[in-house]
C-alpha cells in the first residue's frame, strides 16, 4: 500500500486504520485467499489433518462468522444470528453449502461496511460475543483474525499441492526479497 502524502498533509489516524484495514482484507488477504482456492479439489477443501484440526472448507465458514458477527451486524446494527459451532461441525461439501460463496457474500457487505464507518463510528461501544468493544476493537478484531486464518489456509494450501504462489514476487524484482 504505497501512496504519496503531499508536504504539510495532515493524516487522520482514523481515516489511516480504516483506508489500511480496508488494504488488507481486501487488497491482501481475500484475493490471495481466493487464488490458493482456485488451485485446491473439493476434496482438499475439506481436508482435515486429524479430527482436532479444521479444514480449509471450515475456516471459511469461520471466517464468514466471525466477519459477519464482529462488522456486518455489529455495525448495521443487526442482530446476531451467528451459530459457531455449525462452522466447525461440517466434514464436507456433501449438504450443498459452498462455503467459498458463503464468504463472498459476508466479504461483499463487510467492504460496504468499512467504506462507510466514520471516527465516530470507530469510538462508539459495542456488545459483540458477549464482548464489550469499540469500533477500532471490533475492526482491529476483525483483520486480525482474517490474517490469521487466512496464513493456515496459505500453509494448508502449500503442503496440499506443492506449490509457491508467488504472493511476493513484486519483492524479489526490486530486491527487497532477501
């Protein structure tokens, strides 16, 4: 996320979180997140390692969860229908839940969220899983917990096929890789 401040600019801190919150979840992790899907079979989405680990297919219903719960709700103001343990229950795609689309679709609202979300918004509490948070909190909880789980799908998806997918090539042109 490179951009050029002119001299004698003034920054917001509120405008900088949100403009790199926004970066990350949608400029980083949910399009890397989607090309290591593209490279992966209905069987390897649903994968497990042993019956204490979740699969890629699980996470992403997580990750749906968790998104909707902490900023598509919290901040529209919405109540919370959130079942956690059902993101974790499912072993494959057998019930006709594409959990790929499942998560487009919460991704879709949760950019219409934060193009939207003012300091005001940011410094407001709010009562999420049982949590008292302020805005900044839920965000900051939000895109930590994508990034999170968006490494073990990128691992998962390495050892699954073998493959480097190349996310930092743009650092190995310029040098910066070593």
């Amino acid at each position: 996320m490179e951009r050029q401040i002119a001299p004698g600019e003034t920054i917001l801190p509120s405008n900088e979180f949100l403009a790199y919150s926004r970066f990350k979840l949608f400029e980083q992790y949910w399009p890397r997140l989607q090309q290591c899907l593209r490279s992966l079979t209905p069987e390897q989405l649903w994968w497990r390692p042993n019956a204490a680990s979740n699969s890629i297919g699980n996470l992403l219903l997580h990750l749906s969860g968790n998104v909707r719960q902490w900023m598509v709700a919290s901040f529209n103001g919405e109540s919370d229908e959130r079942n956690r343990p059902d993101e974790f229950s499912r072993t494959d795609g057998d019930d006709g839940i594409d959990p790929l689309a499942v998560l487009n679709a919460t991704m879709v609202e949760a950019e219409k969220v934060l193009q939207r979300l003012t300091e005001s918004d940011l410094t407001k509490l709010y009562s999420i899983q049982g949590y008292t948070v302020s805005g900044l909190g839920a965000v900051y909880q939000v895109v930590e917990h994508f990034g999170l789980h968006y490494g073990q799908i990128v691992y998962i998806t390495k050892m699954l096929t073998a493959e480097d997918l190349g996310f930092y090539k743009e650092l190995t042109k310029t040098g910066r890789a070593s």
